[in-house]
C-alpha cells in the first residue's frame, strides 16, 4: 500500500475491487450512476470526479492509476465499513478512502482533471 494510507485493504475488498475493475467500461458505468444518486449529497465529489478522470488519462502512471481505482472501487461497491444509507455517517468510510488515494498521489491530479471534475458535475 502506499505511504498514504494508513491501513490496508481487507482480502474480501480487494477481491471485490478486482473483480469489478476487471470489466472497465462497467466500472465506468457503475461508479457515475452511483456518483449521479449522491452527488448533490457529498462534499467530496469533485474530488471523486478528477481522481476518475486522473485514473482514466493515459498519461498517468500505473501506480497512481491502481491507486486511485482501488479507492473509486470502494466507493462503488457495495461493502462498506459504514452502511452508506446511514444519514451523515454513511459515506465517511468513503470520504476517507478517497482523501487518503488523493493525498498519496495528489501531484498527478492535474489542473485539467479538476476542470474536467467541475464540468461533469455541473452536468449532473
């Protein structure tokens, strides 16, 4: 894991988040329905929408791209450490996961990502 989070994945997260990863264009599909239903909900979906476009740019690096999709998978995802229907707790886990992806490979989310994350939600 890198340096940026603190603890690591458990086996049944990693293996739902490589099970979903392994077909993209669903993963795709998947993470911006989900985003859709929340995202006037969360203060942190700009966030989740450049580590999306980050993690799609083929100008980024592997590591950064595994990272960012690992954390997305979880937020996709139905397991969760805290239920996501939970009012005002529910997305904390997420929250969390995605700041610390975002933390550890925060100089590869470009201006460009942001603006793009801006765009798309102002779409939404």
């Amino acid at each position: 894991m890198s340096e940026g989070f603190s603890a690591s994945f458990s086996r049944e997260e990693m293996e739902a988040i490589r099970k979903s990863l392994c077909d993209e264009a669903k993963f795709g599909s998947d993470f911006m329905v989900r985003l859709k239903h929340v995202a006037k909900r969360i203060p942190f979906a700009e966030d989740l929408l450049a580590a999306w476009f980050c993690a799609r740019d083929p100008a980024t690096p592997r590591r950064v791209r595994m990272t960012l999709l690992a954390a997305l998978g979880y937020f996709v995802l139905p397991v969760d450490a805290i239920p996501d229907i939970m009012p005002l707790l529910g997305f904390t886990d997420d929250a969390a996961v995605i700041a610390a992806a975002i933390a550890a490979v925060a100089g590869s989310i470009t201006i460009e990502h942001r603006e793009r994350a801006k765009k798309a939600l102002a779409q939404l």
